[in-house]
C-alpha cells in the first residue's frame, strides 16, 4: 500500500490568478527544500503554455489575411 499526504482546494475561477498564487504558496509551503525545483517545473510548464496559446493566436490572426 503507497501512503500519501493531500491537499485539497477550492478555487474560486472568477479570481484564478489569487486563486492559484495561493494554492502554490500551500504547496510550497510543505515542500520547502524543492521550492525551487517546483517553481522552475511550473515556470516551464507556464512558458511552454504561453508560447502555444502565442502561435495559435498568431495562426488564427493569418488564417483571416490569406
């Protein structure tokens, strides 16, 4: 049997970026030696997710002057 510590939250989507800002902090909170490893995993996940949306918009935007 695999033992596990969770956490759950409630996030209110109206206010997502407060929202999220805070369940990182909760989990950052319990994992402090890797604080950093987490934050540079988040911020590659971040960045990878800003360059998708980035082209998408980029291609929608050219799918229109053609």
């Amino acid at each position: 049997m695999k033992s596990r510590t969770l956490m759950e939250f409630t996030v209110d989507v109206a206010h997502p970026v407060g929202e999220l800002s805070a369940v990182i902090s909760e989990v950052l909170g319990v994992h402090a030696g890797s604080r950093l490893d987490i934050l540079r995993g988040l911020d590659t996940v971040i960045g990878e997710a800003i360059v998708q949306l980035e082209q998408n918009e980029g291609a929608d935007l050219n799918d229109g002057n053609d």
